[in-house]
C-alpha cells in the first residue's frame, strides 16, 4: 500500500459516519473560547503590551501626543538616518521639523531604492497586549508592506488606549480580512539549527514603537 492510499483510507475512516449530505463547511464554526486570557484595566493592558514589545527586543517609548513630533526628531536622529519614508496618509505634523529627506511610498519605488532608505515611520492597525504584537494593514498611515520590510529602522506609532487590545480574537475583530496584513512581533530575528540568532534577514534589525496617549 502507498502512503498515498494510506492516507486517503484514514480520511475515509474519519469520515465515514458522516452524512454524504451534511454541508460541513457550509456552516459557521463555533467562536465560543475565550476572547481575552482575565481581564485588565486599560493601564494594565498598555503596561502589557509594552512589556511583551520589550520582551521580544523592540524598543518602546512613550509619550503625550504633543510630542510626538520632538521624539520622532530625536529617535531619527539618534538614529543618524538621513532619509526616512513616509506612507501618504501619515498625518504630516509627525514629521515637522527632521530636517532630513522625506521619501514617499511609490508604487515605482524598487527594493534597491527602499535599501538606500534609513528609516521609515508608520502607524499601526491594531496592537495586541498579550502577544506583544503590532499590525499593519496597509491603511495610509502605513503604507505598502514593503517600505515596513526593506529599510533596516521602523519607527511605529501606536495610539493609545484606541489601538490597543488584549488579545488576538479582539484584534481579528478590528481587521478588515480583504486587506493584507502584517504581524510584527519585534525586530526581524530568525535562529540556525545551532540557535545563533541574526536580525535583520526578513525585515528591520530594529524596531521602535511609541506609545502615543491623548
């Protein structure tokens, strides 16, 4: 017997007390488990989130919405970046005063442009506390995937409380699933068999996320 026909006799066994008539994948799955692991306040949930975010080596800040623009000044160029993209809907104030390049996201833009890029400053979809996990989806405050996955620094500002849930079936809520989206859980890091890790193959070596209030 082949691994082939072992298999589809195992499938057959599986299904043989179902009905030939029973429209299996026609029906709605149960969504019945627990949407969030307890429950939190909302400082407890930002506190989370910038908890795991660090965990996973991104490197948080936090700060009122007034300056917002100050720190992305400073962050760049502590930085030392001489040239950052920007997506077309981030909200032009983010940006007042850099003093450096502004490269916008072009559909025309190559890899290799991207490559030359220092720095790029985005928005977020959502971002949930209990994976430490930031999304994009897209949006204009974010931009196409690849200007988040090309330059080697991500600046991503993250509103909170707005943007911010517990867990993954509330962020799934707020996502639109005809959009592509990214899940970012810290700067790009892949291991060998020998647990070397390297950081920076699939996406930036470096994450910053700044929580904005107010």
């Amino acid at each position: 017997m082949s691994s082939r026909e072992r298999i589809l006799g195992r499938v057959r066994r599986a299904l043989a007390d179902v009905p030939r008539d029973d429209p299996a994948y026609e029906r709605a799955v149960p969504r019945d488990y627990l949407r969030e692991h307890g429950q939190r306040t909302v400082a407890q949930r930002v506190d989370l989130l910038a908890e795991n975010l660090a965990d996973y080596r991104a490197i948080v800040h936090r700060c009122a919405d007034e300056q917002l623009p100050g720190l992305l000044t400073r962050l760049l160029a502590a930085r030392g970046s001489r040239s950052v993209v920007v997506p077309p809907g981030l909200p032009p104030g983010w940006l007042r005063g850099v003093g450096v390049p502004l490269v916008q996201d072009r559909a025309a833009s190559t890899p290799h442009e991207l490559d030359r890029v220092d720095s790029v400053v985005t928005g977020c979809a959502v971002a949930v506390a209990e994976t430490g996990t930031i999304v994009l989806d897209g949006s204009p405050d974010q931009g196409r995937r690849r200007i988040t996955l090309v330059p080697d620094h991500h600046i991503c500002v993250v509103r909170v409380p707005d943007q911010v849930v517990s867990a993954v079936p509330q962020a799934l809520e707020r996502l639109d699933p005809a959009r592509p989206s990214t899940w970012i859980s810290g700067p790009s890091a892949t291991s060998d068999i020998e647990l070397d890790r390297v950081e920076g193959v699939h996406g930036p070596r470096t994450l910053e996320v700044v929580l904005v209030e107010g």
